[in-house]
C-alpha cells in the first residue's frame, strides 16, 4: 500500500499537470507520457483507457509516487491506494495479519480521534483542529464500519472460506490478488488507483467491487480492459490514445470524455473519423494549392481568342500578370497558413489481421475426455471436442477452469480420469499468467515459436509492432505481453487452440477483434473467459464447472 500526507484539497480532486516520463535508456522519440495533465473529481469514478503501451500503469505508478516523472507535477489526495498484483508479505504470513495490516489506519485513527475528543476540554484552538482533522480523516475512512467492511469485503471478493491461519503461499494466484484488493478496499484509503482490478473476478464479485467503487467518496482511477466493467463502474474516461493534434506540436497529452464506457466508445469512433476525414481533405487542398502556386503563372493565357490577344496584347498581358500576381499570392498565403495549421496522419491502430488457417479434418473427435479430475483444484468432467468445435469453459473463481486447460493442453497430469487424443495433435496454449523469458528479445522468441533462424521476420498477425522486435520482453507492458505470447502461439498453426482468460490486458479494438476472428475461425478453440463481453456473445458450446 502507497501512503502519501493527506492533501489540504477540500474538493479532493486528483490533479495532474504536464506529466512527462521516459524509462533510462528510451530515446526522446519514443516516450511513455508526453505532456500529460488531467482530473480526476472526488466521487466521478474514471476510467483510464489506452492502446497497449500507451502509459496507463506507468502514469499510475507516477500518481501513486512509485516513480518520479521527468516533468510536471501531481496532486493525489492521500493517502493513496496503489492496487498491486502482489501484496507485500511473504509466503508465510497468514490471512488474518493481511486483515489486520489493512485495518489498522482505522484502528488507530479512531484511537486518535477519542484521544482529541478528551483533549478538547482543554478549549484551545489547536486541540479543536486536530479533531476536525481527525474526524474528517475518519469519515473519509469510514472507520467506524471497518470491522464490517474487513468481512463483507471478503465475503464479496470470494475469499471467506480461507481461514484466518491459511498463509499466502497455500492460496492461488487469483486468491492472492483478489486478496490485494480485498487489501485495499478495507484499508480504505482516500484515492483509489486501480490497474486492472477485475482479473480473477467472477461476476458477482465484479459487481461488488463496483458497487464499493460508487461509494467511496474520493477520486478513483481505473485502468482496465474489461469492458463490461467500465461501464458499470465509471462515469468518465480519460483516453491515452493519440488524438487530433496539429502537426507542428510535440504529439502527447490525452483526451477527456464524460459519460459510461459505452458513451466513450461512440465518441472516441466519431473523433476518429473526423480526425480521418479532416487529415485526408487537408492533404488534397495542399496538393491543390501547391499545384496553383507552382502552375500559376500561367494561368489566364489561354482564356483569351486569338482576336483579342492581336486587338489588345498589351491591355490582356498587364491585366493577366496582375490576376497572376493576385492569384500567385493568395494561394501561397492559402498554403503557408495550412501547411502550419495541418493536423498529424493518424496512426495506423494495432489490430489483429487473422489466424492462421484452420487444418482440415472437420468432425474428426480431436479431444476425450473422461471423468479427469485434479485433487484439489477440479472435480471430475467429461468432455469431447471433434475437430471445428467451439466451448467456452465458465464457472466461479476456484472452478478449476485454468486447471482443466492445463490438463488438456498436457501441462499437468490429472490425479485421476483419462484424457485421449491423438499423439500428433498440434496444441497452441495461451495461459492466463505466462511470464516473459529472461533475457530474451521478443523477435527472439517469436522466431523460436515459428521455428525461424536468425534475422528471420516472423509473422506478427497485427498483435506486435515491427519496431519492438529487438525489445527485452521483460520491458514489455503486461498488455504488450499477451500480444507477443498470442501471436507465438499461432505461429505454429495449432489444430487445437487453448486460452485461458485470452482478452486480460489486450486493449478494445484487439479483443473485439480477436473475438470475431475466433467466431469465423475453422479450427478447434476452448476457451475459458469470466469476460461479459465475449460470453454475451459466444455462439459455441458452453461447458460451466461448479454449477
């Protein structure tokens, strides 16, 4: 948990100005954050929205002060709470002193606050500011609902039937990061900043988490891929994404947009078909005007007969050179002031172009499966999968969705049960949590996938930008991760396609476009997913564990 000095801010608004930021050893061009200013109001939950990349954790870690920025300034109303994927205890440390940890600001806050009560009998004027400071430190905190806050929070986040005595290296990792936010709700710090809050949730526990969020009475920033979500839980979106600008500045800062994550959506595709239209009309006018002005000086010669040009040669050619002049002019004046006022080409967005073709074989049984069970972690089910079928794996956290993927995609063996098919099977298998190879460049690692040699280009199926192929992967955001651990899994065209949670972290446009892909793809997919979006609209089997 970050801890920053409560801000005198009365409105408690989270406020950015001018935020820039590079990583050591990143050229100047190629910046995370560029100029970078906004608000947050107490109150108005707001999403954090952006392509891959584009600084959404890393513009967090600056509000939280985990880094400092190379310029600009921030002020978070404290303290902040910074949602990290692992808390910091150790494998030892049992549930209940995690509870404990995260109650105890309002332990002793309360213990403060009757302490300035009592003192207050003195009458002096800086006994009584220090219990209104303290009592608006506790309201904010809510500390007189801790106790009940600590259980609900559990309760709602799905980690009630661990004991108090379980330690941290018993429990998954989807536990342990429910458990870091379950951290941050009952600590209940004034600012909220949450980076992908709604992994390892289910939708009741997704449901909670929102509706605490509407409650809380200080700024939250959310940076988040679940679309659903968003649109439950914010009410305005600030949007990293390159937006129209003109072509003269120094490309950066971010887009503010009112309204539910579905109301970004609509305006977002409205701007960037101004944007678009705006940048192609430019472009034809200069091309016009820069034709005028080179071509001008012949213009009006030929508007003349021959009669007139022998009646009056000299009249037409001082009124054709003024009209040259004239027209000459204006149209250098026309192209001076556009050429400074055009706005930037938009980017080409990172999209997904397709999946490899599906091999042949429809209806053949690919995958049996029979009564496979994993103690502890999955209870037994059956299954078969032919060739070209579809299934979506659903059920609540601890299920054992990812489980089963693992069992089938030959990752662990199953305590008991027995899985067929065939010895030859070529199987692509995304995990929910696969980690970058140390020291390993992600060129590298795609070419290794695809079996390439050296200085071979791989195929990247619109998931990874030509120009961070010499990129560590460790440098990588998680988002631009799972782009890289996709597209190697389809360079080696499987016959049977495993993912697990396969729209965590990938940015709009890439899931809706990978779940398209996937409903017209001919191979055989399974996949387990708790994303509303992509379950709303599944066409394929269902198999729900748990139920």
């Amino acid at each position: 948990m970050t801890a920053h000095t409560p801000t005198p801010d009365p409105a408690l608004h989270l406020r950015a100005d001018g935020i820039s930021f590079s990583y050591p050893g990143q050229a100047a061009d190629r910046r995370v954050l560029t100029d970078v200013s906004l608000v947050v109001p107490a109150g108005r939950p707001t999403g954090l929205l952006g392509e891959n990349g584009s600084g959404k954790s890393t513009l967090l870690r600056i509000l939280a002060g985990d880094l400092a920025a190379d310029a600009g300034a921030c002020d978070v109303p404290g303290p902040v709470g910074m949602l990290r994927q692992e808390l910091p205890f150790g494998p030892r440390t049992p549930l209940a002193d995690v509870v404990a940890d995260a109650l105890e600001r309002s332990r002793r806050l309360e213990r403060e606050l009757v302490a300035a009560g009592e003192e207050l009998a003195d009458g002096t004027p800086a006994a009584a500011a220090r219990y209104d400071r303290l009592l608006t430190e506790a309201t904010l905190a809510d500390v007189w609902n801790a106790g009940r806050r600590a259980e609900e929070t559990l309760a709602g986040l799905g980690l009630e039937a661990l004991a108090g005595d379980t330690a941290l290296g018993e429990i998954s990792g989807g536990q342990r990061e429910r458990l870091a936010l379950a951290h941050l709700l009952i600590a209940r710090p004034t600012s909220w900043l949450l980076d992908e809050p709604t992994n390892h949730l289910d939708d009741e526990a997704a449901a909670f988490v929102a509706a605490a969020i509407a409650e809380h009475p200080g700024p939250v920033l959310i940076a988040s891929h679940d679309r659903a979500f968003l649109d439950d839980a914010t009410s305005a979106q600030l949007d990293l994404d390159p937006a129209e600008s003109p072509l003269g500045e120094q490309p950066g800062g971010l887009t503010a947009y009112t309204g539910t994550f579905s109301d970004y959506l609509l305006a977002r595709y409205e701007a960037r078909d101004r944007w678009e239209h705006r940048h192609r009309t430019e472009q034809e006018e200069l091309a016009r005007l820069r034709e005028v002005a080179r071509d001008a000086h012949t213009l009006g010669r030929e508007s003349h007969s021959r009669a007139e040009v022998r009646m009056a040669r000299k009249f037409f050619a001082d009124r054709n050179a003024v009209r040259v002049s004239r027209h000459v002019r204006d149209a250098e004046q026309r192209l001076d002031q556009l050429e400074r006022d055009q706005v930037r080409k938009p980017p080409a967005e990172l999209e997904l172009t397709h999946l490899p073709a599906a091999p042949r074989g429809a209806g053949q049984v690919q995958l049996a499966l029979a009564d496979v069970a994993v103690a502890g972690r999955l209870a037994p089910v059956s299954l078969a999968l032919s060739a070209g079928e579809h299934l979506l794996v659903t059920g609540p956290n601890g299920s054992g969705k990812s489980t089963l993927l693992e069992v089938v995609a030959g990752r662990l063996e199953p305590t008991s049960g027995t899985v067929s098919r065939p010895r030859a099977l070529r199987i692509g298998h995304l995990g929910q949590d696969d980690a970058p190879v140390p020291g390993r460049t992600v060129g590298a690692h795609l070419r290794a996938a695809a079996g390439l040699p050296d200085e071979a280009v791989p195929e990247l199926f619109g998931l990874v930008h030509p120009r961070d192929l010499a990129r560590p992967m460790e440098t990588l955001s998680r988002g631009q991760l799972r782009r890289v651990m996709l597209a190697a899994v389809l360079l080696d065209p499987p016959e049977l396609l495993i993912l697990d949670e396969p729209t965590n972290h990938l940015a709009l446009v890439t899931a809706t476009r990978l779940e398209a892909a996937l409903a017209g793809w001919d191979g055989t997919v399974l996949i387990a997913s708790h994303d509303r979006w992509l379950r709303s609209r599944w066409q394929g089997g269902v198999l729900a564990l748990g139920a």
